[in-house]
C-alpha cells in the first residue's frame, strides 16, 4: 500500500514538474532570436571584427574549419590562431595557412604561466593582438558560414548588445551521440534558461564556446579572460562576467550558419565533459547529487515506472513520457537534430547523469582535472570564483 502511494505521489510531482518545464521551455526556446532572420547583407561601413581561436593538437579539423573562416564575406575582419602547445601537426598547417591568407595571424604559445587554463590564456593572448571593434571567440573545429558574421554584428547593433552567443548544429558520427546532443541541449536549457540573458533583471546569463561575439570594449572592461583564467566553463562564465557588470546579452539560433562535430565517439564524450561539469555546477557537491538525481527522477524512472504501476498512476507516468518526448523533439527541432531521436531520450539522459557524478567523484579523487596535458588542483580552480 505504501508502495503504491509513493509512487502515486512521486508521479503527481513529477508530471506537475514536467507540465511548468514544458511551459517554461516552450514560452523561453519560441522567444529566442534566430540569425535566419537577420540580413545578410552588410551596413555600408561595418565595424570591424577579430575573431579569435585557440587550437591545440586539432590537426584533424584545423584546415576545414579555418578555411570556412577565412571565406567568411564578411567586409572587415581578422582572423587571430593561437597554437596552446600543440605536439601534433596543428602548428605546421596553421603557418603553412598563414603564408598564402594575409588575413591569419598565426600566435604560437610554447609554455603555460602559473595560474592560467591553456584554452584560456590562449585566448587571452589572442584577445591582446586584436585590433577589432568586436572580438568573436570560437573553437577550432567550427565550421562557420560566409553570412554569419555579418548577420550576428547586425543584430548585435540593431539590439544594442554587447554580447551575443549564438547556438552551432551538433554533426554527430552516430545515432546514439545525435541522441545524447539533444539531450544535453535540452538539461542546458533547463538549467540555465538562455533566454533569460536577454533580461537585464535577471541572473541567467549565457556564453557559447562555437560563438561568443562581444564588444571589444565590454571586454576590456571586464577583465576578459584573465578574470576567468581558471574556469575551465570559460564561454559561459565570459557570459557570467559581462552580464553582472550591466552589459547587454543576448543569444540566437544559428544552427543553419556554426557546426560543430562535438565528440566523435562515447569515450570523447566522457573524456571531455571531465573538465568542465564539476565547474558547471561551481563544484557544489550537493548541486551535482540534486541535478544527477533530478534527471533519473524525473526523466528516466517514468518509463521504468510503466512496468511497475496501473490505473491513474500508469497514465500519469504515460502523460510525463509523451511531455517529456514533445520537448525533447522540439528541442531537436530547434537545433536541427532528427525529432526521432527522441526514443532514446531517456538512455541519454542516464548518461548524462551518469557522467556528472562520474566526473565529480573522479575530481575529488584526484584532487582537480587534468586538461590539455595540464593538472589544476581543486584548490586553485576554485579560488577563481565568479
């Protein structure tokens, strides 16, 4: 009897939850801007752009993705690689690259200073040699498209922003990944409600690793990197940091203009999220145990719980499932990913859930993260706070 009430109760809260975060994400996600609908065609004298990238050991995808910036039609721009110590042939392409496009300036960093991420200081010094009105810091294996820059500058000046991060399609090489990039999409938003950035009231805030484009200026002020030189969520702590001193931020959809090719395999996944989803969640322990169990509650045990109930209860748990698959396809939608990778939904979630309490228990063992062939103490990552 007990049995049956507490699973009466946990799929009453569970089903209200999930109808306020189907609300919620549907009202927010349908509210964000989306650079489809900005002109491609730039204003008379555009102000001008330093696109700034750190790269180490991507020799895989450096060339594709650094000629897709270099054919940008953008008018007035720079483009600024910074080599982190690269031990493959990243520093080879990305000079041989540089002798035939006037336009790249190639950096190469052969040693770390204390007290710096890799990526970070990286960019930091790339930020250092820009001469841009705006700066736009991406990744290395970003593939852009020749309008994006001059449709993100347009809605930067029509809206008045200092800060625009704009969303990449995920290429994933398998169904599952596709799956688990949906996934994660849709714990983000939920998370970190993106489309309250907009809202200078609010506390939410944004940043994008694929396309962070900020005011030159509001980078400065802040600090840029060297205030978060040891957060390894660098994108969305730059957001952190440019929103809490008064500047505007704003996001927009781009999947049709930035892809990226995330991870290439389950072991990447797992490998790279070490570095950051502690940090994500500012190393609170009971943040992480509350945010892994949330995700098998709420969305995991509903479809488990069909095997195991009847009646009202059954179709309360049925109901959370076909909500939670609504969302979870919208989300796809959105990010022009395929809505049927809904059905493995709630498999990607345990996984992300997995991989969060992984990543925290592996942290504390060993008492910080390894990243980029660089160890950081928990002690020293944490005293940069945000």
């Amino acid at each position: 009897m007990v049995s049956h009430e507490l699973t009466f109760l946990l799929a009453t809260g569970t089903l209200l939850f999930t109808i306020l975060a189907m609300i919620d994400l549907l009202i927010g996600n349908h509210s964000i801007d989306a650079l489809r609908d900005i002109s491609p065609v730039p204003d008379k004298s555009p102000q001008k752009v330093s696109i700034v990238v750190a790269a180490r050991n991507e020799q895989r995808n450096i060339k594709t993705a650094l000629q897709s910036l270099l054919d940008l039609e953008y008018p007035n721009y720079e483009l600024i690689v910074v080599d982190d110590r690269s031990e493959d042939s990243t520093g080879k392409i990305l000079d041989a690259m540089a002798v035939f496009n006037s336009r790249l300036k190639v950096i190469h960093i052969d040693s770390l200073p204390a007290g710096w991420l890799g990526k970070n200081y990286a960019l930091w010094v790339g930020s250092q040699q820009a001469a841009g009105d705006y700066l736009l810091f991406t990744d290395a294996d970003i593939i852009m498209e020749p309008t994006i820059a001059t449709r993100a500058v347009t809605h930067m000046e029509h809206n008045q922003l200092d800060h625009l991060a704009a969303t990449p399609s995920m290429q994933m090489p398998t169904i599952f990944l596709g799956m688990f990039g949906v996934s994660f999409m849709l714990i983000f938003a939920l998370f970190s409600r993106p489309w309250k950035s907009k809202d200078p009231k609010s506390r939410y805030h944004i940043g994008i690793g694929a396309f962070n484009m900020v005011r030159t200026e509001a980078y400065r002020h802040v600090g840029g990197h060297k205030t978060i030189r040891l957060r390894p969520d660098d994108d969305i702590k730059l957001g952190k940091i440019i929103k809490k001193s008064g500047f505007r931020q704003g996001i927009a959809y781009a999947p049709e203009f930035l892809a990226v090719e995330w991870y290439a395999s389950i072991t990447e996944v797992i490998k790279g999220l070490e570095k950051n989803t502690f940090s994500g969640a500012d190393y609170n322990i009971m943040l992480v145990v509350i945010g892994a169990s949330s995700q098998i509650i709420f969305s995991v045990w509903p479809f488990v719980a069909l095997f195991f109930t009847s009646g009202l209860t059954w179709g309360m748990n049925l109901t959370i499932i076909l909500l939670s698959i609504f969302l979870y396809a919208d989300c796809a939608r959105i990010h022009h990913s395929k809505v049927w990778y809904a059905i493995g939904y709630p498999v990607a979630t345990t996984l992300f859930a997995v991989i969060m309490m992984r990543t925290m228990i592996l942290n504390l063992m060993q008492g910080g993260i390894y990243w980029r062939g660089t160890f950081y103490s928990l002690k020293e990552l944490k005293a940069n706070k945000v």
